[in-house]
C-alpha cells in the first residue's frame, strides 16, 4: 500500500497519541492515577512509557542485535547437544521473531531495511549449525587431503558473508509474529548458497524437529499431511545469501568444510570437488581445492556452472518433491539436490555484474542525510 493511501492512518496514529500524551499531562488526570495507582506512577508517566516502548521494541535497542547474533552463533558451535546427520543437510532451521514497532516505515509495515537484521540472527543460526564441526577440524590441523598451498597458508579458517538479497512478497503487520525458515541451497566451487523463506508463523507445521527431538510436531491428531499445499501462500519475503570460506586470502572449497562438518555422504572413488566436469579427467580434490573463480574463470564462471550444472541434472530423473530423509541417503541424492538448487543459485551470481554498471559522468545531485 502506498504512502499516500495510508496518510489517514498515519495521521490518526499521531493525532491519537497526541492524544493521550496532553491528557496524561492534566493535573485532574493525574491526580485521578495518583489516587488509584499511587503518586509515584503519577510522577513517573513519561518514564513508565519509555520503559515499555523499550520492552515492545526490545530487538531494536542500542547493541540488542550483536547479543542476538552472538547467541545463535555460540550456542550452535559450542551448546547445541543433538549431531546433525547428512540426510538432513538441506532441511531447514527455524528462527522466529516478531515485527516491533520501531521496525515498522512510514506505511505501518516492516520497513525493508529491518528485513536484513532479522535474516541476520537466522543465518547465525543456520551456519552456526552448519560449521561447528568443519572449522574447529581444520583450525585444529585436521588438513589431511587438502593442497600443499591450503596447508602452507598462514591463517585461521573462517568465513565471511559475500552477498545477500532480499524478494519481498507480502507485507509485514506491526507487532505481527513471523518466523525465517533458512536452509542450504547448494555450493559451488567457491560460494555455499543459503535461502531464507520469512514465512506467517505458525502457517507450516513441521513433521518434527531433528535437532530437537524431544519437540512435538506441530500437527494436531487426525490432520492429514496436504502433500499438493502451495507453501509460498504464506511467504512474506525470500532471501538468498552466499558466503565463503577463507584461510588467509585463499579461498576453500566449501565442500572440504561441509565434510570436515560429517554433513556429506561418502564420496564415491574418483569424485573431485564441484564444479565436476563430465570428462574422465576430472580433477582430483587436491588439485581443486585452492582453486577460485579469479584463478580458473573458465571452470567456475556462471554461464560454465550453467551448462555443467544443465548437463549433470540430465543423469537425474525430474525431481521436484523433496527428497527422501532415510537411511539409504546417498552422494546421488547429495548431488542431485546441490545441482537443482545451484540451477537458481547461478543466476543470483549473474547479478554480480552489476559492479561494472557504475556511471560517474553525470550525476543527478548530491545531497547530505540530514539536510
């Protein structure tokens, strides 16, 4: 809804708490509460209002979203009980929140801007999750397998957020709960690739909760699985972020992390790290693993991902469904779902172009964030 349709409101909004600020100022009101709730809330009125603006907008205070990141991140890597198990690499993990007051724009719903804080705590989370195997193993000097260059590089391991987008569907009530269901979606040579669907809570009801076991699935008795709903009925927004890992200025591989993390199956003889070429002569993973896009453009551009990644999902049947989480899990199955979600990833790499589209010769104006 524009902003000019929602003048009225926004207007109404003001004038009422206009409203209630001037009649909380009259003596004869506050000599009414000063009778009832006693002389120091009467006193206090503008304090007890900043107190509980503060409590509704808790997520927004001063220094609020570093202890939000921080607690995904430590009690992932270090207090989470339950070992995710490969089969389960692509299901999703659910953070939920709610849309305060502050986070809301001039048209009374989540301002765009605040969408990227929430898919923050998410990812935080997610990848959390993901790492805390593989990095502890590699910084500790688990390195067997990896190129002489990898382990002669100075540096610690870790891993640094490249890109993120943000697809706005629907918009987001004030003080309306949500929760950011956030998965893997593939990897590539130098990119792991993260999708986030911020979704109305309670909406989707999870069978149950693999890191949680002990959590009953949200379904009540007797309802019955609908395997045709359309899920994106109840999708507020889709983000898809990459990250990549580092040693040093070197680039790894991320699936040497992912199976430093145990969250791949076993790799079949001969298998070299993505992209993987339909040649025989297929690289070996010690001789992929330093390699990046700006060492060896012509494996790892998007158009030779595209045709790689069109080539290999011929050797798979169409699969749309998701995949089936059981013990027969296989490096098929591993690969058939990296390469269909890679199928989209690609395109968001394309849009890494955009940099050379800076024009510099004529400009509009200039003008300050203040005045």
């Amino acid at each position: 809804m524009s902003a000019a349709s929602r003048l009225p409101a926004i207007a109404g909004t003001v004038t009422l708490g206009a409203l209630i600020a001037t009649v909380t100022a009259l003596p004869s009101v506050r000599d009414y509460l000063a009778r009832y709730l006693g002389t120091a809330v009467s006193n206090n009125m503008w304090r007890i209002a900043a107190v509980a603006f503060a409590l509704v907008n808790l997520k927004n205070l001063p220094g609020f979203w570093h202890i939000r990141v921080l607690r995904g991140i430590i009690y992932q890597l270090y207090l989470q009980p339950t070992v995710q198990q490969p089969k389960h690499l692509f299901a999703p993990l659910i953070t939920s929140s709610r849309n305060s007051l502050y986070d809301c724009d001039y048209n009374l719903h989540k301002s765009n801007s605040t969408y990227f804080a929430d898919l923050d705590i998410a990812r935080a989370h997610t990848v959390g999750c993901l790492i805390r195997t593989g990095l502890a193993r590699l910084n500790r000097g688990d390195e067997e397998g990896l190129a002489s260059q990898t382990r002669a590089t100075k540096g610690k391991y870790f891993l640094a957020l490249g890109a993120v987008s943000c697809f706005f569907q629907r918009q987001i009530e004030p003080l309306q709960e949500f929760e950011i269901y956030t998965r893997v979606l593939s990897w590539d040579r130098k990119w792991l690739y993260l999708v986030s669907h911020i979704v109305k809570k309670g909406a989707i009801k999870p069978d149950s909760y693999v890191l949680q076991p002990w959590k009953k699935s949200k379904r009540r008795p007797g309802e019955v699985k609908k395997e045709d709903e359309d899920l994106s009925k109840h999708v507020f927004a889709t983000s898809v972020a990459r990250y990549v890992f580092k040693k040093g200025r070197l680039t790894i591989n991320p699936e040497i992390v992912l199976e430093r993390s145990r969250l791949l199956p076993a790799r079949p003889e001969g298998m070299g790290l993505p992209p993987r070429e339909e040649s025989s002569n297929e690289a070996t993973p010690a001789e992929t693993a330093t390699a990046t896009p700006a060492v060896n453009g012509k494996l790892t551009s998007p158009e030779t991902v595209a045709t790689e990644v069109s080539s290999r999902l011929g050797e798979f049947a169409a699969h749309q469904e998701p995949l089936e989480s059981d013990e027969s899990w296989t490096w098929d199955d591993m690969e058939k779902e990296r390469l269909r979600g890679l199928k989209l990833a690609v395109h968001f790499d394309k849009l890494g172009a955009v940099h050379n589209e800076l024009k510099a010769d004529e400009a509009l104006g200039q003008y300050g964030d203040y005045w």
